[in-house]
C-alpha cells in the first residue's frame, strides 16, 4: 500500500508538476512571461463577465424580468 502512495507522489513530483517548475525557474528571468497563464486567466474572466453583462442589458431592455415586490418570496 505504501509503494501505492509513493507512485502517486512520483506520478505528480517528477511529471506533473514539471511545467510549474520551468514557470517558476522562468520567473526569475521573465515576470511577464511565467505569468502568462495568469494573464490568459484574466481576460477570459473579463470576456465572459462582459458577455453576461451584456446578456443581463439585453433581458432588462426586453422587461422580461418580473421585478415586482412580491417576485420572492424573501422580499
């Protein structure tokens, strides 16, 4: 069981995490460039909250929201 545990910890120290390595060892040369996924991160987020925020305009134009008082039932 305890060769079990340590195939895991090889599988994710020496394959997996490789990449994460290289992007910290590349940090001390480049901020910009290890951080890249970060910044790929970020846009997707703001065109995806743009998107819903561009959906949520065109639902409240149509007034198809029911935004009356008693629409909860917690107001």
């Amino acid at each position: 069981m305890k060769d079990f545990f340590y195939a895991i910890q090889d599988l994710f120290v020496n394959f997996l995490f490789k990449p994460f390595d290289w992007l910290a060892s590349l940090e001390l040369e480049n901020w910009w460039t290890a951080n890249t996924v970060s910044w790929i991160f970020i846009i997707i987020g703001i065109v995806a909250m743009a998107y819903w925020m561009k959906e949520l305009k065109k639902y409240n134009d149509n007034n198809e929201e029911d935004k009356s008082i008693s629409s909860h039932s917690y107001l």
